[in-house]
C-alpha cells in the first residue's frame, strides 16, 4: 500500500520521509487548495532526500482550472524547470470553462513530461468538479496520464468512497485511481476496505503557533484564519497511516 503525503516546505518533506511516505506531492499555499511551489523548494528536497519521488504541483493560481493563454505558457515553463531540477512527476488538471476536460491544454504539459522517461502525470482533484466524469476518465485514459485523484466528487474521501470504488472499476486498471480528501488515521482502513484502492494522498497536518504577528492583530495578510499560524505535517499522523497501511497489506 503507497502513501503520498503533501508538502509545502523542506521541513514537511523530511517530516512525511521520517513517517514513512512512499511519495511526496509538493506544492505551495495549502489553504488555497495548493498552488505551483517555487523551485528552490524542489531543488532543496531532492538535495535532502534523493531518493524519494516527488511529484510537483502545476497550478499557477487558486480557483478554478481553466486557463488562459498567459497562464498556460507559464505552467509549460514551470513544468520544463521542475523536470529539469529532479521532480519525478507533474500534477495538473486543467478545464474548459464549462468544466470539461480541456484536452489540447493538456497535451501542452503531457508533451513536456513525455520527453522525461518515467515522468508520472497525476490529473488532480479538478476531476472532482468535471461535468461528466464519465466521459472526463475515459478523455484522461486517453490523454495518457498515470493517475487520477480524487474524492469522489465529495466534500472528503471517505463520504465519497463508493463513488471512488466506482470510478476505480471503471478504470479497470487503465489508468491508477488515488484517493485524496480528509484522510486520516482513523478513516485510512475504512477508505481502503470501501473502495479497493491500493494508495492514498493525504496532507495530515497539525497547526504551528506562529507568534510574528500578535504585537498588532488588527492587521491581517491573508485568510483571516492564517493569522497566528500554519499548518504543518505532522510525523506522528504520517506515522499512523503508515501504520494502518501496513498492517492492511499483510497476508
């Protein structure tokens, strides 16, 4: 059973690597659902661990996943630097804005990955809110992406497992299907058991009390709900799915 954590620094990266992830999804700006990380941050995880496959978010703002012209070019240049610079993997999704599969857009990055031999592409949680993820599998099969992930177009993974189980059974092993969304280590058996998925995506992280900010709190930078501190991977919840995952896997 593979465990994919997400990281947003240096410090979550050697964390979910300590736990016992078996991959890392980096990307920047988790309350915003997670948005393109910077290089320097790609560049400093494959200096501090080599040999764990990180896979980089293409995601050049919050929102939605259609984009324009301008948008595309800098997504083609993220994703040309981050293979170049040691990811292992891309994940984007981009739409039409009518919430279809935009395929030409897509093309664009998987022609970059392509030029990478065992460059993985991940179509990320966009195909949760596709028109018709029916036809939006069978279009990502075809483009060829490795892995799809998803909630089950619910709010967490495990409200949507049978959607997710669903989705896995029509794949019929075409394309790896992930589950992602509120996984914990109290729901990892349950999602696992419910859907027959053998991997999982999870953030898993603890809030850390950051005290820069309270000599004047009439100010804010941000998400109000940011002010005074930031989520963090936390080991010890890394840990315990790893935990869970390994015992699920035994004969």
């Amino acid at each position: 059973m593979l465990l994919e954590v997400i990281a947003c620094s240096l410090d979550d990266a050697v964390v979910s690597a300590g736990g016992g992830a078996d991959r890392i999804e980096l990307c920047a700006a988790l309350p915003l659902g997670g948005i393109t990380p910077s290089l320097g941050l790609l560049t400093r995880v494959k200096r501090r661990l080599p040999a764990m496959p990180v896979m980089f978010m293409l995601r050049p703002l919050a929102g939605g996943f259609a984009y324009g012209e301008g948008e595309l070019a800098v997504m083609e240049r993220d994703a040309e630097l981050a293979l170049e610079h040691g990811a292992n993997g891309l994940v984007f999704g981009i739409l039409t804005p009518a919430g279809d599969v935009d395929a030409a857009a897509c093309r664009r990055l998987l022609r970059i990955a392509q030029q990478r031999p065992g460059c993985h592409t991940v179509f990320h949680r966009g195909f949760d809110v596709v028109a018709d993820p029916r036809a939006a599998l069978e279009q990502i099969i075809d483009l060829g992406f490795t892995r799809v992930l998803t909630s089950g177009r619910a709010r967490t993974s495990i409200e949507g497992a049978e959607e997710i189980r669903r989705t896995i059974e029509r794949a019929g092993g075409r394309i790896e299907v992930m589950p992602g969304g509120g996984v914990r280590p109290d729901n990892a058996a349950s999602l696992i058991r419910a859907t027959g998925a053998n991997q999982l995506h999870a953030s898993l992280t603890r809030v850390c009390v950051d005290t820069s900010t309270a000599a004047n709190r009439s100010l804010s930078f941000g998400e109000p709900s940011s002010e005074g501190g930031h989520r963090v991977t936390d080991e010890r919840a890394v840990r315990a799915v790893r935990a869970v995952l390994d015992e699920l896997s035994l004969p």
